[in-house]
C-alpha cells in the first residue's frame, strides 16, 4: 500500500479483491473472535492478539470459547491457514487493517475504564505503519476515538487521513441471536476523515453485508451508546409498570400484551428481574460521564438506571412476601434460583442480575442453590460478593424442586422443563412471566395477579 490510502486508488482495491489484505483483530473475546472469524471467513489472513495464552492457544487447537462461534468454525479457519491468534503484538506490523475490541469497563463509581484501550492503542502506535487502517469497535463514550485513540497513534509522528486511516465502528454483537449475526447486522461505521470513512467502509464491505456511512467517529460513537439507551429506559418503563401493577392487582403481562396488539405507536419491552449484559447496563453510563463533564445530567439515563437497579431487590421481597404468606420467613429457607445466565439461552454471565438476587438472599439467611445447563460454576474470581464461592450448578429433578422452600426463575432458558417446575415446587417466584400457562396459588409473578390464572387470549402450556 501507499502512505496515503484510497479507496479509488487500484492498489488498494486489488488488495481486497485479490484478497491479499490482512486483518488483525484485538481482544479475542465475545465481539473480537466472531469477528476474526467472520474476516477469515471472508476469505483475508486474519491474525487475532490477546494477552490470555489460555485464549491464544485454545485457538490455535481450534476451540472456541464463545458459545456464539462453533469451534468448528474457528477450526477450518485455523486449518485453512487463514486465522492465527498470537500474543505477540509486535505481528501488528504486518496487519493493514486493525480492529479493536477490548472491553470497556465501569469502575465503581460509574466512569469509563479506558485502560484497556489505551493499552491496545499503544501497542498499535508502537507498530503503526503508513497505509493501516485502525477501527475502534469498543464501546466507549462519544469522542474517545479522537480524543483518545488518535493522540496516541500520532505519537508515531505519523499523520491521520494521510499516513493512516482510524475510524471508529461500534460492536452489535447480541449472544444467543440466531437470526441477527456478525456478517449480516448492518455495521454503522465513521471516521476521523472522509478519507478515513471510505477506507475503513471499503476494507469492512467486503467482510459485512451492509456498511452504514455516518459522518464522523462521534456519530458512530454515540449511536452505539443510544441505541442501549433506547433500550434501557424502555426496560426501566416496563419495570416500573410491573412495580405499579403489584401495587393494582394487575397482571402487567396481560396488560403489556394486550399493548402490543396495537399495530402502530408501541414497541413492546417486557419486565423482568433488572439488567444483564455488557452493554444495556454499562452503555448509557458513558454518555452519562461525557455529558457530566460538560455540566450536563441526562435526567433519563439516571432515572432508568436507578428504576432497573432495583428490580432484584424487588424480586427478593416478593419471596420473603410469599414465603411470609405461607408461614415461612425468608432467614433460613433454602431457594433454588432458576438460571444464572443474564439472558435467555447464553452462557453469558456479564452483569447478570442472577448474582445480585443471590447475593441478596444469602444476605437475609438464605441457603442458595441453583440450577442452570449453560453455566455450570459460578467461579471465585469473578462474583467475590457471593458466599461460598465456587458454586456449582445443581441438575434439576423431581427432590430437588419439592426439598427446596422456594424456586426464583431468573432467566427462562428454553431447556427448563417448567411443567416439572409447576408441579413439583412448594412455591415458584416467576420474575420472567414464563409461568403463566399454569394454574396453582405457588406461582406468585412479578406483578399482583392471582397466581397461575390464565388470562383471555393466553392458553396452557403443552
């Protein structure tokens, strides 16, 4: 390649279509793996960085530790000589496009931990050669492509838009998606120039489906960041509804449902026991921290974030409710906690509220057991405000659910046999509304609805 790349010059086209660029991709974890391998796939050496030997290696063996990307997958492309993975950062050298897609953490306080991108960054300006392209991919608060990415690659006294291109393309990764994946969700891309845009849009059409052109790395930056802001007050409305109809006697599923018969003016988002993810929970917060810089609060943000946090405790005092009904206090019980998992169908455990209702239940007294198939331990080194750490999953049978005093269903994984729930518990705290379909007084639901009444409209389960 030349110093100044364009997408019109022959050389650089040749280059994609002859398939003779090379990719690099850092951080090896849930957006930068399926990543690498969707760029392999596309047919272009990709060389995949991380400083987990663990995770480089089992690469190399051609295993994924992504649910998302079969290892199958990453073994073809590995054995097609099109993916490596190494921790030698030296090797950005020979990439002409880098990707970036590290994590981008909360501290405690709710700011940005940018650590990690600051380190890739310095890797990459410590290889930076005329004619790369950089595309930042974390999730991060509007600016920080050019605020903080940028400085830092032209310490290499090499100059953006003409020595080397950065934009910035926010990660759309959803775990357990079967219909929306890498190649085929539209990929909103920007960057530090026109040059830059037409670079970094070139080098990813020939990988994505759709390539979406914005007009600057901040309007990539912040679409990302709304579209979770989107969802989370949404989620925080829908939260608050379901607070508002225990309070009615009414059956917020019934009442969201009969909602979302409208066919125009409603987007339908349901309830359920708070927030789980890396990106619903944490994203808003780094438009939060920008805007406070710039002595602005974002009301909404707040708010939603402040109605979502409480909804496990909310949970927690429905069981002490039922339990307390029922003769029993909530001290001394042993519950079984259906899923860990923050969503449905994942072995996803990022911010999942699961932890938190645990970590609340052990608190009153309570002996925790629980029970999900995609994560069978919840480790020591990640979750140090839960007792008794590790803890394993329990399989579920028959004994299990009739020994426990109270079963919470956290996350509705499609392989939970609900029937053996229905009829087996003593008492079932259904935060996910997946036990609607039975009949029974122990199926106590988010809302003040009779438990396991069926509503017009719903039938039973098969």
């Amino acid at each position: 390649m030349e110093s100044y790349i364009s997408p019109e010059k022959a050389e650089f086209a040749e280059s994609i279509a002859s398939r003779t660029l090379r990719f690099g991709v850092v951080g090896l974890g849930y957006v930068g793996l399926p990543l690498a391998v969707e760029t392999a796939r596309a047919g272009f050496r990709t060389t995949g960085f991380d400083v987990s030997r663990t995770v480089v290696e089992g690469i190399m063996a051609g295993e994924s530790h992504i649910r998302d990307v079969p290892s199958d997958d990453v073994n073809k492309q590995i054995a097609q000589g099109r993916l490596i993975a190494t921790n030698d950062f030296g090797q950005l050298a020979n990439c002409d496009v880098i990707s970036i897609c590290v994590p981008t953490p909360l501290n405690k306080l709710k700011d940005p931990d940018l650590s990690f991108v600051v380190t890739a960054s310095k890797s990459i300006r410590d290889a930076l050669r005329p004619g790369q392209v950089i595309v930042l991919e974390s999730t991060t608060f509007p600016g920080t492509t050019r605020e903080v990415v940028l400085p830092i690659l032209e310490e290499s006294g090499l100059n953006v838009g003409s020595d080397f291109l950065l934009c910035y393309s926010p990660e759309r990764v959803d775990p357990g998606n079967e219909a929306w994946h890498t190649k085929n969700t539209p990929k909103v891309l920007g960057g530090i120039t026109e040059a830059c845009t037409e670079a970094g849009a070139t080098c990813y059409g020939a990988v994505f489906d759709t390539v979406v052109r914005v007009s600057s790395a901040e309007v990539a930056e912040l679409t990302k960041v709304y579209e979770n802001t989107f969802r989370l007050i949404n989620i925080a409305l829908a939260n608050e509804l379901a607070q508002a109809c225990d309070k009615l006697n009414v059956d917020v599923w019934e009442v969201i449902e009969a909602a979302a018969t409208k066919p125009f003016g409603f987007m339908k988002f349901t309830p359920g026991p708070g927030l789980g993810g890396h990106c619903i929970p944490l994203d808003p917060h780094y438009l939060s921290w920008k805007m406070r810089s710039l002595a602005y609060k974002t009301r909404m943000i707040d708010l939603a974030s402040e109605i979502n946090a409480e909804m496990p405790a909310f949970v927690v005092r429905k069981m002490a409710d039922a339990l307390n009904a029922n003769g029993k206090p909530l001290n001394g019980s042993q519950i079984l906690v259906l899923g860990v998992a923050y969503k449905r169908d994942v072995d996803d455990l990022r911010e999942s509220p699961a932890l938190e209702i645990i970590q609340l239940l052990q608190e009153k007294g309570c002996e925790v057991i629980y029970h999900d198939p995609y994560c069978p331990v919840l480790g020591e080194e990640l979750y140090s405000g839960i007792q008794g750490l590790p803890l394993h999953s329990s399989p579920l049978t028959d004994v299990l659910l009739r020994e426990a005093d109270a079963v919470v269903v956290v996350t509705d994984h499609t392989n939970v046999d609900y029937r053996q729930v229905a009829e087996h518990a003593q008492l079932v705290i259904d935060s996910r509304g997946v036990m609607r379909g039975f009949a029974g007084s122990h199926i106590v639901g988010l809302s003040g609805q009779v438990p396991g009444a069926l509503k017009s409209g719903l039938v039973e389960k098969d």
